[in-house]
C-alpha cells in the first residue's frame, strides 16, 4: 500500500513538472506546437541549439510528466525558454521526485 501511495505521488509530481515545462514553453512562444517550437528555438539559438537539441519525442514525455530531463537537457530548455537555469531550476525543484 505504501508503495502505491508513493507511486502516485510520484506521478503527480511528475505531472506538475511537466505542466510547468508546458507552462514556460507558452510563455517563451506562445500556443506553437511542440514541433516548431524545437525548431524555433533552434533558429532564435544559433550556434546554442541545433535542429536536434531536444527529439519531439523526449519534450513531449517531459512536458506529460513521463521523463525529468537531463541537466543538459534542462539547460537546453532554459535557453529555448530565454530564461537562466537557475531560474527554471527554481520553478521546478520541488517537484523533482
């Protein structure tokens, strides 16, 4: 029971975490896609961020709360986000399982 109990706490963790990667995404390029999203970034980046910095794949099981990203990935995110890492790791630090 106690297992389960963590489970679910667990994922509702997850999914907070994930509303907020969802969140910043909206605030830095407002309802885009997850796709042109990875490929403006990119764009908006040059030199920082590829066309491959992030797979549509891994945003998408991050932002449902299925994956906590890398610390290179989060650093990925940040500068997509044009937010300091510092900064986005406070935003989302208390919901690190």
């Amino acid at each position: 029971m106690v297992e389960r109990i963590e489970k679910i706490n667990d994922t509702y963790l997850l999914v907070s975490l994930g509303q907020i990667f969802q969140y910043q995404r909206q605030l830095a390029y407002g309802a885009m896609s997850r796709e042109n999203f990875i490929y403006q970034a990119s764009i908006d980046n040059p030199g920082i961020l590829n066309t491959e910095w992030i797979s549509l794949r891994s945003l998408a099981n991050i932002e449902n709360g299925k994956n906590v990203p890398s610390l290179s990935t989060l650093r990925n995110l940040a500068i997509a986000y044009g937010i300091d890492l510092a900064d986005l790791v406070k935003k989302i630090e208390l919901y690190i399982p």
